[in-house]
C-alpha cells in the first residue's frame, strides 16, 4: 500500500450558502491528493501527458461525514491499495486534524492521445512493481 498526505485551507469559494464546503469542492481536493501520490512515486503527471498518457476518472464516489468550513485546514491521505494494471484506484480520506470529514475514490485508465485504453508506461508499471513487492 502507498499512502500520502497532502494539506489545503478551505477557501470562501468552496463553501455553499450553509458556510459548509460545497459537496463538489472535495472532487477537486481528491484530484490533489492523486496528483501529490503520484508525483512523491516519480510519476510527474506533466510528464506523463508530454509522454502522450492521459489518467481520465472512469469512476468516482464520496461519503460525506462531518462538514468542513472556510478557513479549515484539512488532510486529504490518499491511498493506493492495489498494484495497478489497466485501472488504478486510489482513495480517499478527507481529515480536519484526527477527525474523518469524507471519504472517498476514484478509478482511473491510463489511455493514449487519442483516448485508446492502454497499459501504464514502462516506467510507471516498474516504480508499481516494486512499491508492491
């Protein structure tokens, strides 16, 4: 399993006239911690669209717990639990301190320019196989 942690202050505008976050306000956070993940594996998501790879959401879902407002300083701990082969699926828990606000995933393929699924990079599957030996 690969875990990472990333930190953001909820912003006004991600909040609803409730003064809570906005339920689509945390898609964008998850793509944060996918993007961190990725990036402390050595998979640069840059480098990985230069490369002509594309990692589009095929599927995404999230429970909401306890509401987070402005000005909070949240956790999103993003895990990968499984080696990927055509999919990766990563999850989600989205934490104000040691409190669980939501929790997540989503499901990704990697496809080329021209949207053909295909297999991760040589370079991608090699840094998978040894984080899950």
């Amino acid at each position: 399993m690969i875990r990472s942690e990333s930190q953001v202050t909820v912003r006004y505008a991600e909040t609803d006239m409730m003064g809570v976050v906005y339920h689509g306000s945390y898609l964008p956070w998850f793509e944060v911690g996918r993007t961190t993940l990725l990036k402390e594996m050595g998979l640069v998501y840059r480098a990985l669209e230069e490369q002509g790879y594309r990692l589009p959401v095929l599927e995404v879902g999230a429970k909401f717990l306890r509401p987070a407002v402005y000005d909070d300083v949240i956790t999103i701990v993003t895990f990968l639990r499984e080696k990927p082969l055509l999919r990766i699926r990563l999850e989600y828990e989205v934490r104000r301190g040691s409190e669980l606000l939501a929790t997540g995933y989503t499901v990704h393929a990697f496809i080329n320019r021209s949207g053909t699924p295909v297999r991760p990079p040589g370079a991608a599957a090699a840094l998978f196989a040894a984080a899950f030996r």
